[in-house]
C-alpha cells in the first residue's frame, strides 16, 4: 500500500502540486489526469524518488519511501523511450535481468506476441515505431513484477488497440499486487480509480 | 561494455608488462656493469705489492699492524735465506748455493689485496707506513695499471650507485605515470557506459550491478595482468632469456598502483554509480 499524506511538490520555489491525502492500493489502476504542465509528471517522479524538492510523506507499507531499497521495487516509464537502439529487441527486453530463466523468457514471449512484436524480436530497437518501443519497456516492466508501475502520459503512446494490448499485459503485474499508477490528458477507460489534478489540488473524482 | 573491459585490461597489461620489462633491462644492465667492474677487480686482485727490505723484524711487525685491514687480502712475509732457496730452487742455481754467503738478499713481503677496498687514500697510508718501517725499503708495484684500473672501477662504481639510488624513484615515477593512464582511459570507458546504465536503471535493473562489475573489472585488472607477467618472467628464465625474477615488491607496487587507480576512479565518477 502506497500512502501520500500532504505531499507538496515544488518546481524553482513555487507549489506545482498539494496532495492532502492518498492511498493506493496493491492490485488496483489509478489513472491521474490532469493538463498540461499541472504537475502529473513531477508527481510520478517524486513517487520514484526522481524529484526531491518535495515535502510531506510518501510511505510504502508504513516506511518512509526513500529509507529503503525502494527505487528497486517501481519502474517509471517516462514519455521518451530508455532504449539501447544499436540493441535487438530481445536483447534490450533482458537487459534489466541479471539472468533470463525460463520462466522470464516465456513470459517475454507471451508479452512480446500479446503487443504484436514477436516478428521484430531480432530487429534492432531503433529501427522500430515508438509505439513498439514503448511495448518493449513495458513488457521488461510487466515481467518484473514491480510493486508500483509508473507511467507518464499514457495516452500519448499507443492507439485505442494497442492501449488495449498494453492493458492486458499490466493486468498480471496488477494480479500480482502491483500497483499501477499513470497519468494522462484525457479520460481512459479500465482504470480502477481516476484522480485528477485541479486547482494544484490532487483530488480523487 | 565488454568490449570497454577487455581494452581496459590490454591496456594495464601494456602498462604492467613495459614496467617490467623496463625493470629487467635495468636490472640487467646493473648486472653487466657490476660483471664488468668485478672483472676490473679479479685483474687488480693478481697483482701483487712487493715490498723489499733489510729489516725482516720490521716487516713482521708491519705484517701485523696491517694484515687485518679491510683492502688486505694476504701477506706473506720472506726472510733473506728463504728467498734466496726459493731462487736457487727455482733457476736451478745449485752452483750459487756456494755464494750465498757472500752476498745477502733482501726480505720480501708479498701483499694481496682485496681491490674493492684499495683505493688512493689506503694506498698511500700503506706506503707511508711501510717507508716509516724502512725508509731505503724498496716498494714494487704497477702503480700505471693500478691507476688505470682504479679510474675505470671508479667510473663503473659510479654509475652502478647512480642506478640503484634512482631505482626507487624511477619505479614511483612509473607509478604516478601509469596511475594517470589507467584513471584517465578507465574513467574515459565508464563514461562511455553511462548511457548503457542510465538506461538499464530505467528499465528496471538491479542498481547495484554497475558497483558489482565495476569491484569485479577491478579485481581482474589488479591480478590477471600480474599472474600473466609472473609466467612471462617465468618463462623468460626457463628459455634464458633472463636471468633473474623480478622481485614480489614490484609485482605489489604495480597491484598498488591498479588498486589506486580504481579507487581514484571511483571517487571520480562518484554519484555516477
């Protein structure tokens, strides 16, 4: 459980954002909306411990969230993609693993041919559309397992079909407790919960 | 980042195996000087002082006073009549024999020295106590060869003190050398990786992997390097072409100086990790 108790985020001395009072539940979707420069980013990168000018608490299973090993156990994916391009798509898919078991590799398998990537498996990840190259960070984030799955700007990525795909790859993570937190400009359908960000004010709709 | 690794440890072998072989060149030269000075020294060491004179009580006295000085070798000291049977004997001067009455022959004292320790100043301290013993004595000595000797051992004795007093520092020099190299081409290699690792942590990966490979590049470079010299040097001596190993001080200066690096590496590339 992921518990935000009066979570200010600045940005060079001013308050972008206040969230009074949060929690977010393992095995639950929250889809955070808001416009443009409202703060949704910072606010993601400040649950990963990217952004430090915050004050409040941000706790994780009643600990402070930067006193432990924390930044292991969430994986943000931000807008651009974090790929090695000169890399095939296999090869950047086991990157965050020390060793690909059979077990991660068939998961990565399913993954890749559930988003439709199957075929470029030994395609070169630079080579391919971003769509694709956000599948792939999202499914090496899927079979991790994470406890929270940041993702920033959601809508941007895919399609209304391949937003579907994405959804069902994340369903396990989220069968699995993790939590899944994203952000958006628009309202997105599947998400348990939606919150928005109005007047710098997180508020649960 | 394999790639950076193996070219890190070329490098530090490069590194290792000059410093080594630049030790052993120099280490073989001091030894061909010595060989050279010692041989300077065997020739002086056959050539005899001849001391003639009336006084054979003085002579044993001298023997005395001098024969446990550091530049003496041996002394042997021969009355008239000895030496005059051992001229006899050795010209077979039978008929002489009947002369030896008639004429005396001076006492001998024959000194050896040891020509590492004979230079001008003892020299001339035993030539002033042999002419205070006896001062019609008779000195005989090649004093030209001596002279010419004692100007090349001088020389080579020189020059092999100048080589061992700037062993020391010649090796810290290396060290500081080597220590830049490897910091600036490792720090170089790390960098090149970061992107590799910026994006490995975003995907996800354990962060301390980078710290693990980067102890474990270490360790490798610290003994792999080493070990391999060690054989080589080994190998050298099976085949001949050296005579000596080189000695496990340097083989630490040189893991010293690996550890250093890395260290400074570290520091260098700090939050990086």
């Amino acid at each position: 459980m992921l518990k935000i108790d009066n979570l200010e985020i600045k940005s060079r001395k001013k308050r972008v954002l206040i969230a009074p009072y949060a929690i977010f539940e393992s095995g639950i979707s929250y889809l955070v909306l808001g416009k443009n420069n409202s703060g949704k980013s910072l606010f993601l990168k400040a649950i990963a411990g990217q952004y430090k000018a915050v004050s409040g608490d941000i706790n994780w299973k009643e600990k402070k969230i930067f006193s432990s090993r924390f930044a292991c156990s969430s994986i943000f994916l931000e807008r651009n993609c974090h790929l090695l391009p000169e890399k095939t798509v296999w090869e950047n898919l086991c990157l965050p693993f020390s060793k690909v078991t059979s077990r991660i590799k068939n998961k990565l398998t399913e993954y890749c041919h559930t988003a439709g990537i199957s075929y470029n498996i030994e395609t070169k990840a630079g080579h391919l559309s971003y769509s694709d190259q956000k599948f792939i960070e999202l499914i090496r984030t899927a079979v991790q397992i994470p406890n929270i799955i940041l993702l920033d700007d959601v809508d941007t990525y895919f399609d209304e079909i391949n937003y579907n795909k994405a959804l069902h790859i994340l369903q396990s993570c989220l069968k699995n407790n993790s939590i899944l937190i994203a952000t958006s400009r628009s309202l997105l359908e599947n998400f348990h919960h939606t919150l928005r960000i109005q007047n710098k004010e997180l508020l649960f709709l | 980042m394999k790639r950076y690794g193996f070219l890190l440890m070329l490098i530090v072998f490069v590194i290792v195996s000059l410093w080594n072989f630049s030790h052993l060149y120099y280490e073989q030269k001091i030894g061909e000087l010595e060989e050279e000075l010692s041989s300077y020294y065997g020739n002086l060491s056959v050539i005899p002082m001849v001391v003639f004179s009336e006084k054979a009580a003085g002579l044993k006295a001298l023997k005395q006073t001098i024969e446990e000085k550091k530049y003496i070798n041996s002394i042997t000291v021969e009355n008239s009549s000895q030496v005059t049977q051992k001229l006899i004997k050795k010209y077979n001067l039978q008929e002489a024999d009947l002369l030896k009455d008639k004429f005396e022959l001076p006492n001998v004292m024959t000194i050896f020295f040891h020509p590492e320790h004979f230079n001008e100043e003892n020299k001339n301290m035993l030539n002033r106590l042999i002419l205070a013993m006896d001062e019609n004595a008779d000195i005989n000595y090649n004093e030209n060869l001596w002279q010419e000797i004692q100007e090349q051992t001088t020389s080579l004795s020189n020059k092999i003190n100048f080589y061992r007093k700037i062993n020391l520092p010649l090796h810290i020099v290396i060290s500081l050398v080597s220590i830049f190299l490897i910091t600036l081409f490792w720090v170089h290699f790390e960098n090149k990786n970061n992107n590799y690792w910026t994006i490995f942590r975003k995907a996800g990966g354990n962060i301390k992997i980078r710290s693990l490979k980067f102890y474990s590049l270490g360790v490798m470079l610290i003994f792999l390097p080493i070990i391999v010299n060690i054989l080589l040097n080994y190998f050298a001596i099976q085949k001949g072409d050296v005579i000596d190993f080189i000695e496990p001080r340097w083989f630490c200066l040189q893991a010293g100086t690996i550890l250093f690096s890395g260290i400074l590496t570290r520091s260098i590339l700090g939050e990086k990790f």
